[in-house]
C-alpha cells in the first residue's frame, strides 16, 4: 500500500505539473498528462484505505490527493463529490468537505445526501466529533480546532501554532462569542496592523449579532470608561494597549480574556530599530502581573515550542496546540535556469524531491535573473499572470510600496467587474490624480502600508467581493491581513530595488507565510506559489538548496538577555556612570532606557521583573541606580507616560526647556513655536537621538522640515486630504507618487512619531493642551475625534461629521458621548453611499 500511495500522489502531481505549465505557455498540449480510470479507482481505494483502516492517517496526504483529484477529474465522467465527503468526514476534516456539497446546510452543518443510508449515519456519526454549538447554531470544526474549543474550558493559557489557513483565528473568535453569551467579561484582542484590526472588528460583530449577543461594546481604544455590566471588546494594536497602561492606573481592571494575534511579530524585539516588536513584548508583559485576567491565547504561524514563549512571557504553563496540517493544498512551482535551458519546478510538502519538467517556449521567459522591474519583465509578468490566472484571485508580491505602485500602474487585464463608483469615492476623497483610480480602471489594484486607512478598508472589501482579481501587495500580506487569493506569484526575495548596506531580504519563515495565503479556506483545495526567479532564493542566505521552498518554523526571542549578554560591559558603565542614552548607544540604549524606567516604577521590586526578561542586575546595582534616579526632579508621571525615553533625558527637558508650546493647532504662530521646538530637539545634545530616531533623515532639516510641520497642521486641523491634494504639488507624473509618500508622512510621522517627540514636552508645560490629540487623529472636533478613536477611518469621520453632526449647536456637541454618537449613526446608516456603509459595518 506505501507503495501504491507513492505512485498515486507521483502521478496526480505530474497531472498537476503539466497541466500548470501547459496553463503557463510554457509547453506544448502534447506533453500534457492526464488521469485514467484505473488512476481514479487506486485513488479511491488508497483514500479509503488510509481513512478508515491505518490508526494515524496521513492527513496531509488524503487533502493533497482530494485536492488534486478536486482540480483536474471531469465530475460529468466520475463525480466523486460524495465519497469525498465520506473521506474528509473520517480524518476529522468535514470543513474541507464543504466545498465538495454546494447545498451544504450551514445552519445545521448537514451534508446532502450521500450514497446510501449507512454512508449517512457513519459520516453524522463522525461529523459529531466536530459540531459545537452557540445557542442554536451549529458549527463544524477540524479535529486541530476542536481540541483549540476544548482547551480554552480547562486551560489558562494557550499557544497556537498552525499554518495560516488552518483556522486558528475563527474558533478562537466563536469560543469568545460562546462565553459572552453567558458571562460579563471582556476582551483584549492585539492585532499587528490597523487592516487586521478593523478585520478582527468586524468579524466579531458578525458573529456577536448572529448568535444574539447583545450588551457589547467594540472599540479600539482605551478610555477609562469601564462600564461594570457591559461586556467591552478591545480591538487594538499594541501601541494603543501600551499607552492604556501608560495614561491610566487601573487600565483593563475587569476579567478579561487576552489574545496575541500573529505573535510571530515579536521575533525581532532585539533589533534596535523594530520598535513595534518591543512595544507588543512589553504589552504582554504588562498582563502578566494583572490578577483580573483569566485566560491567554497567544498564536501565529509555525512557532517552534511556543510553550515556552508562554510561559517565558507569562511565568506559567502554557497548553501548546500545534499542527503542520492544512486544509489548503499549497504548491510552490519556480522557474529555473540551468545551462541555458529553462525548467518548471514543482514544490510539494509530502515530495522530497521537487518534480520538473522543461520550458519549450523559453522565448516567453525574460528578464530572468535581473532586478530592476522593466517594461519588458512587466510585461512577461503580466503575460503570465493572465494565463494562470484568469477567472481566479492573484497576488503579484512586490518588495517595495513604490514598485508596487509601478507594477500595478504598468498591468492591465481583463475588467470582467466595474469598479466606476469605487474609482469615483476614491477620486473625491483622496486626489483626481490617485494611482488606485487609474489601476482599478485597468482590472489591478495595490494594497501597502501607505494607503489612507478609509482607502484600505473599503479595497479590502472590493477584494473580499471579488470586483477586483488582480492585487499588488507588499509585505503587509504577511500581517494576518485576509486577501483571498488562488495564486500568489513573486519574482525573489529581495525587499529592495537596488541594493543599499540597509536592505534586507525576506525570510525563508515569511516566505512560508507568504506562500501560506495561497488558497481560500472553505473555497479552494489547492493554492499556487509562482516564484519567476528561483535562482535569486538559492544564492539567498536562509534558503537551503535542497529545501528551498519547505514550510519553515520559527523560534521566538522572549526578552532581552541575548542584547543585554552582548553588551553588559557597556550598559553597566553607562548605568554606573550616568551616561544619557546618545547615538553612540544605538544598539543598546533602549535596554538602558528599560532598566531606568522599570526601577524608577517598580524600585526593588524591578529586579524580579527585569530578571523575567532577561535583564539580569544584582541588587545592589539595583539600588545604586534608585539612589541616582531619586535626584530626579521632574515628576515621575511624566516618566511613566514616556515609557521609552531615558528618564535622565526627560529630565533635561524639564530643566532646560523654556519655549513657549502651542495650546491648539489652529492658534496664530502654531507653524513657527513648532519649527522652533523640533530645532531645540535637533541641537540638544541629549534630545538629538531621540530626535533622529522619530524624524526621517530627509524631514530633520530645512525646507523638508518645514514643509512635514505645516502638513502635520493641516492634518491636525481636520483638512480632509482631497484639500491637501489639491496643490500643484500633487498633479502631473510625478505628483501621483508625492501623494503616496505625503500619505505615508501623514500616518506614520504626523500621526505617530512626532506626538510621540513632542509628548514629553506637552506632558512637562502643557498636559490639558489637546494639540498632541488633534495630531494623533488627524482632527481638531472633539465629535470626530471620537469617531476616529472607535475605529472610523479619519477622512470617513469628516464625512459623517459634516453629514450628520455639523448642524449641532456647540454645547449640543459637547455633550455627546460615544452612545449617542453611535446611535446617531445607526439611525442614518441607510442613507449613506455603499463605500461609507461598508466601514460602518463593525458599529451598524
């Protein structure tokens, strides 16, 4: 029978094989190999064999098998769609057999029926190791997620790893909808991303309302408003939950649930630059030593032992749920150049060996081993896209959002679906001269990370509905980010044009990942990696040759002992010395920075802290330090409000700072008292490192500088961006390209880096100025502010304010809370055009 399983799975991958690159004009037909009855009755008898008669089957190899079956048999000649339930029934897979029965009963989870009645009882027999119920509805889990539902009843912390299409998100989200049916507790979901985010919130409120849940409060923010019978469901990244520890003492106070989406992320905390990998470590840390939570799911994709990730973060045991198996077939095919001839390679995870078959039309191939993204490679891309890709979801990986742009702009397909009115919500509230509205027009969009965030939400659903096939994406398809797609193809690894000392490739694990989002659960068997370049991967360091293209795993970092190890010597002398944290201490000085502020928060009690981090100090050092902290005069709130900024530093600040700040950003003289704020920062010799670490080397000075300072006014004033757009500046060529990159300035410097510069000196001369606020959330309202703050895209929230809030008297507006606003809202939803209504979906 082993025997016979090889030569099975052999001759339907090479059916699979031909078939690709017959698809690809890469072959003749004549080379196409095809199925034989006998072929289709070993299959069935192996499938039936290995899922009732072997104690362990191979389910990995029943799915390749089904899947490829699924893809190339003829169901008018042998409809095997009943057996194929039958068999997924039996492993523990019925979700995957959903896609076989078009008529699947989802309120039931009941398959049609099948062939005979004892077929009937045995595969609902089976089926009901896998039903869970929410009140009235039924639902069908995997054997891997089932044991997630059980484990979450018994277990006080969980980690799950299991590959991106396995369903880890989904039944962690129904066990939450379970218990909030029934009890008062809240929720902390942490997300890497604002697309994640709004997804996750938008996911539970489909489910919540389907399964009668009422009493719920969705946000992505902490306010201090912790209303004791209502149940509150905290959506956010980690940025947002660090500064609800920062800004309030009794932050997340009631019992709650704690859930690490994608925390994989936090694997490169020890890099001085990855700033958002400490700050998702340090959250999880700060709800270690909260009483109040009382359960912990930590996931992501192929984490090595995250048990142990577990309990190094959380100092308690944790349940490991790991799994290799998915329910999605994903196969690798790469082309390869060898001796001047060209091959198709085939990567499968049940294959030692890849299969491979040679190029007829080479003439088809161009630019192969090259980097630069030409007309002529773009345009072989494009060929090839459409050949394989026609009728189905594509991704075209790019290393950079500008290439991205630059691909999407070069292609054009098909436009089997109008996006007209999209193109137009677009062009009124972004620019007339916006990429997207060009490439939308020509059948291909592109996603990355500087899109406005209302642009973000509403593509992402044009995607989800199919009125866009073709999607140019950068790395934020690795973020968990839900963009369905059959076929994701990527030219090499490199996550750069043209090379720099600062570039840097993508990992064999992301590559993984990448190839992981290949495939729609529930919606297809097989997902399709294409890799143009196979070349550039084998001479990329991290890429084995014989396992090029294998389902990598990851080991996490969980602390800081391996940096606090390298450079003890240094950071002791600093600590001893006194010695501010400066550009010399670029590798290290944010450990310096931690081990000031957690003493300074914690005194003795920090050396048991920083030593669960890896932050190993003796007391008596301890203490030396506490003496030298205590002639600190600045007030140690505002220390514990600035987390990461050297309390030595923050303390110049507040001795030496004399300038006057603005109240507001619309006050006379706003431009000029913040141009000479950024100068004091720029030239103090101890605020300079914080100052280039905020500031891009290209807006730290000059005309640049001044130009970041009245757009980041603007922003904060509430100027929609079409207005912003609406300069010279914007239009022409190169003015499509300047809206990405201000866009990006608005969301990530504006908005993020420069309050988070300037908030010691508000939080020192002027806590009660609400300037910082204005900037975070792009509007001066108060109204708007608040819609911003629950999860309304900003240029959406100036929309509605002027829609529906405008006419209010002043007083009438400040006193309306979240409630009313909400209310107000839901009873105008209908009236609101249907790229509006789409990103109210999470508050309707």
């Amino acid at each position: 029978m082993k025997q016979l399983k090889n030569d099975i799975l052999e001759q339907w991958l090479n059916i699979e094989l031909t078939s690709v690159a017959h698809k690809m004009g890469l072959i003749n037909a004549d080379r196409v190999v095809s199925y034989n009855e006998a072929l289709i009755y070993n299959s069935v008898r192996c499938l039936d064999y290995e899922s009732i008669m072997v104690a362990s089957p191979d389910v990995n190899y029943i799915i390749t098998v089904i899947g490829l079956m699924w893809e190339h048999i003829n169901f008018e000649e042998y409809d095997l769609r009943k057996i194929i339930v039958k068999f997924l029934s039996r492993i523990g897979y019925p979700t995957s057999a959903i896609i076989c029965d078009e008529n699947f009963d989802r309120t039931n989870c009941k398959f049609t029926v099948l062939d005979s009645y004892i077929d009937e009882i045995t595969t609902t027999i089976n089926q009901l190791n896998n039903e869970v119920n929410i009140g009235n509805r039924k639902y069908l889990l995997t054997n891997f997620q089932k044991k997630i539902w059980d484990s979450m009843d018994n277990n006080k912390i969980l980690g799950i790893s299991a590959p991106t299409s396995a369903g880890k998100s989904f039944v962690i989200l129904l066990k939450i909808v379970n218990r909030l049916r029934s009890e008062n507790i809240d929720i902390v979901y942490i997300v890497p991303t604002l697309s994640l985010l709004n997804q996750v919130m938008e996911d539970f409120n489909r489910e919540l309302k389907a399964n009668g849940v009422d009493n719920y409060w969705i946000t992505n923010s902490f306010d201090g408003k912790q209303v004791k019978d209502r149940k509150t469901i905290y959506v956010m990244t980690q940025e947002k939950a660090i500064a609800a520890f920062d800004n309030f003492d009794e932050a997340f106070s009631k019992k709650l649930i704690l859930v690490a989406d994608e925390i994989q992320n936090i694997e490169r905390i020890e890099e001085d630059s990855d700033q958002r990998a400490k700050i998702l470590f340090d959250t999880l840390v700060e709800f270690r030593y909260k009483d109040n939570v009382d359960k912990i799911i930590i996931s992501g994709p192929r984490i090595e032992e995250i048990d142990k990730v577990g309990e190094h973060i959380f100092g308690i045991e944790t349940i490991e749920h790991t799994t290799n198996i998915s329910p999605v077939l994903n196969l690798t095919y790469s082309i390869k150049k060898k001796d001047k001839r060209y091959f198709l390679k085939q990567y499968c995870i049940l294959t030692k060996n890849p299969l491979v078959i040679g190029i007829e039309n080479t003439n088809l191939i161009k630019c192969y081993g090259k980097k630069i993204y030409t007309n002529d490679y773009l345009e072989y891309l494009g060929c090839i896209v459409d050949k394989i890709g026609r009728n189905s979801q594509n991704i075209i990986f790019a290393p950079t959002s500008s290439t991205a742009r630059k691909i999407a702009v070069t292609l054009e397909f098909p436009v089997t679906q109008s996006n007209s009115d999209l193109v137009e919500y677009y062009r009124n509230s972004v620019s007339e001269n916006y990429s997207l509205c060009e490439t939308l027009m020509k059948g291909v969009a592109y996603h990355h990370g500087k899109l406005p965030l209302h642009v973000r939400r509403t593509l992402e659903v044009a995607i989800a509905n199919k009125n866009v096939s073709n999607i140019v994406c950068t790395t934020t398809l690795l973020q968990g980010v839900n963009l369905p797609a059959q076929n994701i193809f990527i030219r090499n690894p490199h996550l750069y044009v043209k090379k720099t000392s600062e570039a840097v490739e993508l990992t064999n694990y992301e590559m993984a990942n990448l190839r992981g989002r290949a495939g729609r659960l529930l919606k297809d068997y097989v997902g399709r990696t294409f890799v143009m370049d196979e070349d550039a991967f084998a001479e990329t360091e991290g890429y084995e040759q014989i396992e090029l293209f294998e389902d990598e795993s990851k080991e996490l970092l969980t602390g800081y002992e391996q940096k606090f190890q390298e450079y003890k010597w240094e950071i002791e002398d600093a600590l001893k010395n006194d010695k501010v944290v400066d550009e010399t201490m670029k590798k290290y000085g944010y450990i310096i920075s931690y081990i000031r502020q957690s003493i300074l928060r914690y005194g003795k009690d920090s050396k048991y802290r920083m030593d669960n981090v890896g932050i190993k100090l003796t007391q008596k050092q301890v203490a030396a330090i506490i003496l030298k902290l205590e002639n600190l005069t600045i007030p140690k709130q505002v220390c514990y409000k600035n987390r990461y900024w050297d309390p030595f530093v923050l303390e110049k600040i507040y001795t030496d700072f004399d300038l006057i700040v603005p109240q507001t950003p619309y006050e006379k003289g706003a431009k000029n008292k913040i141009d000479k704020i950024l100068k004091w920062l720029r030239d103090k010799e101890e605020t300079a490192f914080m100052y280039k670490k905020y500031i891009p080397s290209e807006y730290q000075s000059g005309q640049k500088r001044s130009i970041m300072v009245s757009l980041g006014l603007q922003w904060a004033n509430g100027t929609k961006l079409c207005e912003i757009f609406k300069t010279d500046r914007y239009k022409g060529d190169g003015g499509s390209e300047k809206i990405d990159e201000t866009i990006e300035l608005l969301q990530q410097t504006i908005s993020f880096n420069l309050p988070l510069l300037l908030k010691p000196i508000y939080d020192i001369k002027n806590p009660d100025s609400c300037f910082l606020v204005c900037m975070q959330s792009g509007a001066i309202d108060s109204i708007t502010r608040t819609m911003i703050e629950m999860g309304i895209p900003r240029e959406t929230s100036l929309y509605l304010f002027e829609e529906i809030f405008s006419d209010f008297k002043e007083n009438e507006k400040s006193e309306l809370l979240e409630e009313n606003i909400r209310e107000i809202i839901k009873q105008n939803y209908d009236s609101f055009p249907y790229w509006i209504q789409v990103q109210l979906n999470f508050i309707k």
